[in-house]
C-alpha cells in the first residue's frame, strides 16, 4: 500500500482484517520489519487511544518513532498555493513534508475540520498536501472526513463478536454539546458498506451523511425502527451536514439506554471514544457486559499494526 487514508486504499479488506487479527495474536512475530525505520506521527489535534495505539503497533514492528503535537510545538502551516505569507503562518506545507520525509520513513497526519466550510473541509485539505508533497507513504490519523484506522478496528471488533454471518449493524446519531467531526460517522458507513452486514443509519434531520459513504445503507430519522433487532449499537455524534458543522438538535431521546438497547437483538454497544457519558449513551449500557467500547480501543493497536506492515514494505 502506497497510502492509507481510506477504505479505498485497501485493495483487499479481509485479507487486511485477517492480518489485523493475526497481529493480535502474534504481535511480535514481525519485530524487525521496521528496524533502522522510522515512523513520524502529526497530531494537529488532540489524541489518546490514535497516538498510544499506533506507537504501540510500531514498537511490535521494531520501528523507531517521533510524535509531534504539531499545533503546539511546531510552527503554523500554510497550506494554500502561492499566497504571500505575510501572516501567523511561519512554514509551508510544501517545506514540512519535504524536511519530515529526509527524517521519517513513514508519516501519520492527524487533521480535523474547521467545521465552517463544508467544501473545504471535504477536499481534505492537510491529509491531502502531505501526500503531494512528502515522499514517504502517509497514513491518516484521522482527517478532515475519515477515521480509517478506527473504522479497521471496529471491523475487526464486530467480526469477533458477531453471532450470524450477517449482522444488522445500526450507526446511530446521538446528542453532544459540541459540533463535532462528521468523520469517524464517514468513515464507519464506508467501511461497513465493504463488509457482509446489514447497515442501518439513523439520524435526525438535517443530519444525513454524504451518500459517497453511505453508500447502500437503509437511512431512517426513526432511531427506535431503526434499533429494532440490531446486533450492534454504533453510536455517534457527528455536527449537522445540512447547517454544515453545526449544532441543530439537542435531543437527549437519541441517547442510547437501557430502554433503546432493549430493542435490539441483545445488541453490542459501540464508540470510538472519548464518550460523554449520559450524553451519548447511558452509564447502565457503557457500564454494562454489552458494550464493547475497550475492546475497540485494544483492537486499534492491531488495526494499526496491520497497516503499518503493508506500509513499510
Ligand atoms: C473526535 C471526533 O471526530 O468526533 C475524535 C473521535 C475519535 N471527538 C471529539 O472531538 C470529542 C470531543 C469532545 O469534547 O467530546
């Protein structure tokens, strides 16, 4: 693999969901694929499960790694093309990737969205000039509009744990204080739409996903129809696509509980994490044996590792 940013780029996905099983099982059979390499990790943003994980999959690789929180420590990026930099913004993108490819053998860029311009946000603007512009393979951290890493892992997860060939596998909007990314919602749809599952999406109004990631999901406004038999409880907020990136409902009825897992077929809950509690989802079904939330954070370890090796070779 040249690129990790997408489903898109993986031109096999349960070879590459078997080798992230594999990794699990045998995490350091392959400790010195990346020995005398060097994995480079941006964060523009902040991370926990991402920068632990993925510095834990190098490690088992035998790769050495420089963490950067980019935003903080390093100086601000100009992105646009033949502007006079006559503002806050010390460095170009073009000059970075160039300098951090002669210093990483691989690089990975996480990037959220300003969440003020739709257009803008999509075109994936920084994930999309470190590729142009550096010589080594980048991964996504997390951009703009994809979580590929996460969305592996939930892969990974759900595959573990499913009871049928063909789960019913429901994403579900629900409330959160703040205009959040639409990304990791983005990403899950498009992944699921590559795996053997039944996908049903649920959200209010004004906040339908971009059908190039829905793709062939049922979508349905009626969160309790859409719950009816699941055998997993994806939940996430994600900011409004129609009043782009921002916050239209507040309606606490979406948030997952006891009461809206009862509907299901004794269904898994799920999230990426962070998850704000009693928001998002109850304490009585985050803290119960049907949730799978720490298992989807372990798996990300294994998810990264996977993606790692393809990306050394
Ligand atoms: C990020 C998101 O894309 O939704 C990262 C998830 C992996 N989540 C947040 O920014 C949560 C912030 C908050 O205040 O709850």
């Amino acid at each position: 693999m040249e690129k990790y940013t997408s489903v898109h780029d993986v031109p096999d996905v349960t070879a590459l969901l078997n080798e992230a099983l594999q990794c699990k099982k045998t995490p350091w059979e392959w400790e010195n694929l990346g020995k005398h390499k060097t994995l480079g990790l941006l964060f523009f943003n902040p991370s926990l499960r991402t920068r632990m994980s993925t510095q834990k999959a190098a490690s088992h690789l035998g790769l050495q790694i420089i963490s950067m929180n980019i935003d903080k420590d390093g100086w601000k990026i100009e992105t646009e093309e033949g502007v006079i930099m006559d503002g806050d913004k010390a460095e170009h993108i073009k000059e970075a990737a160039g300098v951090i490819s002669q210093y990483c053998d691989i690089l990975g860029v996480r990037s959220f969205p300003g969440l003020i311009n739709k257009q803008m946000d999509y075109q994936d603007e920084v994930l999309q000039n470190f590729i142009k512009y550096a010589s080594v393979p980048v991964l996504s951290l997390e951009s703009a509009i994809r979580h590929p890493l996460q969305s592996l892992a939930d892969l990974m997860t759900i595959e573990e744990h499913k009871q049928t060939d063909r789960p019913k596998v429901v994403l579900t909007w629900a409330p959160h204080p703040k205009p959040l990314p639409q990304a990791v919602g983005n990403s899950f749809a498009e992944w699921m739409n590559q795996a053997d599952v039944d996908l049903v999406i649920t959200c209010p109004e004004g906040y339908e996903l971009d059908s190039q990631f829905t793709g062939n999901a049922t979508i349905t406004h009626n969160q309790n129809e859409a719950l009816e038999g699941a055998d997993f409880v994806y939940a996430k907020n994600w900011s409004s696509t129609a009043s782009y990136g921002q916050v239209i409902n507040t309606d606490r009825s979406w948030t997952i509980s006891k009461e809206k897992m009862a509907l299901t077929n004794q269904g898994k809950f799920m999230h990426c994490l962070p998850v704000r509690r009693n928001m998002v989802v109850t304490d009585d079904v985050l803290d119960s044996p049907a949730s799978l939330v720490l298992e989807q954070a372990n798996n990300r370890t294994y998810s990264a590792q996977a993606v790692l090796k393809r990306l050394i070779k």
